[in-house]
C-alpha cells in the first residue's frame, strides 16, 4: 500500500470525513436496537422498523442530489450538509427519554441516511478529484481499509462510553437514594404501600420498593450513558465539517 497517497489535500481531508461518517453511522446503528429494546421496552420488530427510515432518508435524498446535480456542481456544499445531516440526528439522540415514541426515533434516523448519502457520494468523488489515473487503484483500497476500521472503531468505542459512563451517571445518582433524602424515604414508603396489597412482610415491601428505586437508576444512568454517546458523535461529525473546506474546488473533476 502506498501511503504517499495521503499527501494529497483532497484524499486526505475526504477520507478523514468518510471515516468519522462510517464510525458515527455504524456505531448508531449498533447502538439504537439495544437500547430501544433494553430500556423502553420495544420488541425487536418495532426496533427494526425505527431503523427502517434510514432507507427512507437514503431514497429522499438520491432524488434531491439527482435532480439538483444536474444543474449546479453543489458537491461541497452537499458533503457538508450531509454531515452536518448526521450531527443533527445525533443531536436528536441526544435529547431522548424513557417515554419517547417510535416517531421520534424514525425522524432522527431518516437524517442519518439522508446524511449518510450525500455525504459519503459526495466525499468520494472530492477525495480522488484531483489524483492520476494510477493512483485511483491504491487509494480506492486504501479509503476502504480506513473506513472499515473506521467503522469497528466506532463500533467497538461506542460500547465502551456506554459501560463507562453508564458507572459515571450511577456513581452521580446514587447519592439520592439515600436514607437522608426525603424524598427516597417518601417514595419508599409510597411504594412498600402499594406493595402492600400483594403481601403483609412490611419488611420485605420496603426491600422491594428499594430495590425498585434502585433499578430505575440503573436504567436512567444507562440512558444518560447512550445520550452522552451520542452527543459525542454529534461533535465529531460538527468538528468535520470545516475539513471540506479544505478541499480545493479547483481540483475537482
């Protein structure tokens, strides 16, 4: 491999974009099923179908590039849009909760394709824009190579921010649950009488109101550890962005 190929502006700055877009985009699409499923409950037929409206996206915005391309070379200003198309899903994601609905994960989801498509068409084509015919057979495999590592990368530190900050959010909340918080005590005591009903162990319905309480703070510290992720992602994508800038318009084919 030839990696000379990389002094070239245009390469370079285009395979850095199409690296973070493959990173952020296989590490959502990872992400989005187990937490859906995990935390909310959602069977694996009503996650897959949230997952669905990235073709939708994708469809949507091969006829808007079509039909726009034909006129006016746009292409920076269409890899730009597009990741800033993946950021915004991502802002998205990061503002959910417990009580969302299968809508508001579809919308953020239908960016993410769209984005994913004019981004990445668009980067492509900038990236080998200005480099010689025997140079395209190098780069073609070396852009590859560094976008599937790209993608196991994000893969793989998605899981890790979503263990460690899960621990982090937990080691913040844990406090509340506390003897001397009356509002634990309070809702403690609401919840051991209206498990009351079931059982006459006072005892035991205090040990599962407790128990109760505890397990909705693992699962709201899970969700602030998915939210933390990606909004993480989100900033990649926007730290990007001013990359194509870069790119030198008079190169491109």
């Amino acid at each position: 491999v030839d990696l000379r190929v990389l002094k070239d502006k245009n390469f370079l700055f285009g395979t850095i974009g199409q690296v973070v877009m493959m990173a952020v985009f296989l590490a959502s699409a990872a992400l989005l099923p187990s937490m859906l499923q995990a935390l909310i409950g959602y069977t694996s037929f009503l996650s897959g179908l949230s997952m669905g409206s990235r073709g939708l996206g994708s469809i949507t915005a091969i006829f808007i590039y079509g039909f726009i391309s034909k006129f006016f070379n746009f292409d920076k200003a269409f890899a730009m849009i597009g990741i800033g198309l993946i950021a915004v899903g991502g802002l998205f994601f990061g503002m959910i909760n417990l009580d969302i609905n299968l809508q508001a994960i579809a919308f953020p989801n239908a960016l993410f394709g769209a984005g994913m498509f004019l981004g990445m068409t668009t980067l492509m084509t900038l990236s080998f824009s200005s480099l010689k015919n025997e140079q395209m057979n190098n780069a073609s495999g070396l852009q590859n190579l560094l976008k599937n590592i790209g993608g196991a990368i994000g893969t793989s530190l998605s899981s890790t921010m979503i263990s460690r900050n899960a621990q982090k959010h937990q080691y913040m909340m844990v406090d509340n649950l506390s003897e001397m918080k009356t509002l634990f005590t309070d809702r403690v005591q609401e919840m051991a009488g209206a498990f009351s009903q079931f059982s006459a162990d006072t005892g035991a319905n205090i040990i599962m109101a407790k128990a109760s309480l505890y397990g909705q703070l693992i699962k709201q510290s899970h969700l602030w550890a998915y939210i933390d992720t990606f909004r993480t992602f989100a900033l990649a994508c926007l730290i990007v962005i001013p990359l194509i800038l870069f790119i030198d318009r008079k190169s491109v084919v």
